[in-house]
C-alpha cells in the first residue's frame, strides 16, 4: 500500500535533517585534534600561527623562521619569558606541540641567541595568502602535476622580491656612489660591507614538487612570486 503524502513529507523532512547533522559532523571533526589537515588549503597555517601565538600570550610574537608542510607547520619563536632563547612550536592534525627548545646558532665564538638575531613579527606574515600563493606558484612552475610541497618564511637577500630591472638599477645606483666616495677619499670598505648585509626582506620560499620535476620561487609579502632560474 503507498505512503500518503503526509508520511512521505516526514520521511523526506527526517532525511534532511539527518544529512545535514552529518555535514555539521564532518565539518566540525576536521578541525577536532587528531583530524588530518592540509597547511596549504584555506586558513589552516593561520589557525595553527594563532594557536601559537595564544600559547605564548604575548601581543608581538618575534619568529626566527617558518617552515610550513602539507601536514603540519612550524615555527621558532622566541621566548618571551627568556628573550637569550628560540624555542619550536608544531601545529600538526589540530594540536599545537612544544615548546621544543631550539640551540643557538654560533659562528666562531659569538652565539647568535634570540636576543641577537634578526627576528620578525608574526602579524608581519600573512598566512591567509598560502593557498594562493601555492596555487600561483604551481601555475608558474608548469611542473606536470607540481604540487606545493614545502614553504619556508626567513629573512633573505630583498633582491629574490624584486624584479631584474630594479635590481639593476639600485647596483648601479650603489656603484656609483661607491665610486664618489672614492674619489673624495671618502670610501669607508668596512662600512660598505656592513651595508651590502642590510638589504633584507622577510621571504617566502616555495617548493613546488611532481613525480618528473621541483622547482622553487621566492614570494614577496604581497604574494608576488619572483622565478630567478
């Protein structure tokens, strides 16, 4: 015997429902600790910098480098409570670990601790650009099915963010003043050396990878992707 219309009705309604409680389910277990997670896709690596950043409870997190993966990211910070230190946080599958302590770099008998080091601010790096800048960055990479496979945020020579033409010029432009100061017996060679390791800029690095090829880009703060190759 059929179903009258008002049964049909109420089964209809009860599939409904019950479809959209295993879509609320199956949003909200992607974000539930332990769940898999891909760092390149929508605001994930912001998420895991948030988490990070709430850890330390501090307003201006001073990071030394990033490095994101397609599982997990990382980043060194250092410690407010102990400014001499570096420690490592790992946001991976919704868990925020550390902090693991980081050593000091140290060249001859100078250790670069944190309160040493050149550090930037976490708010400085716009982490909601990762998904496009991976999506741009395999486009240009014309890899045959390149996918992002690891990004790294550290200070770099600001040349990698600028383009030939500029680079060019602002050359010119030092060696032409270089060459005034020689001239008026003005040329300072230490003090010229300690200004060609000034010209730095937070950069990202992108590594694109696919079964046949790599290749990586530098990308400015703006997502600009650089290809010096």
């Amino acid at each position: 015997m059929p179903k009258s219309k008002p049964a049909k009705s109420i089964f209809i309604s009860i599939l409904t429902i019950a479809a959209l409680i295993l879509i609320v389910l199956g949003c909200k277990s992607l974000s539930l600790p332990g769940a898999k997670m891909n760092m390149f896709e929508g605001t994930n690596a912001q998420d895991g910098a948030a988490k990070v950043k709430a850890k330390l409870g501090v307003d201006n997190v001073k990071v030394s480098r990033m490095e994101i993966h397609e599982d997990r990211i990382s980043i060194v910070v250092q410690d407010p409570a102990k400014p001499k230190n570096f420690d490592e946080y790992t946001y991976e599958k919704g868990s925020l670990s550390g902090p693991k302590p980081v050593p000091a770099m140290t060249i001859g008998n100078q250790e670069l601790t944190a309160d040493k080091s050149r550090l930037f601010d976490l708010s400085e790096v716009n982490l909601d650009m990762v998904p496009d800048v991976c999506r741009k960055a395999a486009e240009k990479s014309q890899v045959e099915d390149g996918k992002c496979e690891n990004i790294s945020i550290d200070w770099q020579s600001a040349r990698w963010t600028r383009s030939k033409e500029e680079n060019d010029r602002l050359a010119a432009a030092k060696a032409d003043e270089m060459q005034k100061q020689i001239q008026a017996g003005k040329f300072d060679a230490m003090k010229s050396i300690r200004e060609s390791g000034g010209d730095l800029a937070v950069t990202w690095r992108v590594w694109i990878r696919g079964p046949r090829a790599t290749k990586d880009f530098w990308v400015d703060s703006k997502g600009t992707v650089w290809d010096y190759h």
